[in-house]
C-alpha cells in the first residue's frame, strides 16, 4: 500500500482500495483540515500537483505533527 493511501486509511478507517466507481470515500468532517490538505495534495489528479517523491509527504506530515503546517499549505 503506497503512503498516502495509508495516511487516507488512518484518517477514515477506510481502505481506500474498497473504491467504489474509481472514486474513494470522503474524509470524515473531523479530519484537521491541513492534514486533509497534506492527503488531496498526495491523491491529486495530475502528477504536477502531487508530491516529487515519498520524503516531500513525509516532511509535510512530519511538519503537521509538530504543528508547522498551517491549514491548505
């Protein structure tokens, strides 16, 4: 399973291969919105919009942890 497929898994308790019609379930509403922001930027549609690589994800999530990443960076 690929990082941001397990970090969606942590936030929604969903495994995000149980997709429904290629679509993946919704975050749920308690979800700290820049992590929200950290998983779309890892799911996104156009590989210009996602992460370079795994260490990028990594640092944002890390970054988050320690309360650096402010909501939709």
């Amino acid at each position: 399973m690929a990082q941001w497929q397990q970090v969606r898994r942590l936030l929604s308790g969903l495994d995000p291969r149980d997709a429904r019609d290629g679509k993946y379930t919704d975050l749920p509403q308690s979800a700290p919105p820049a992590l929200v922001a950290v998983v779309k930027k890892a799911m996104a549609p156009l590989p210009a919009d996602r992460y370079v690589n795994a260490r990028q994800l990594a640092g944002d999530v890390e970054s988050w942890l320690k309360g650096r990443l402010a909501p939709g960076e």
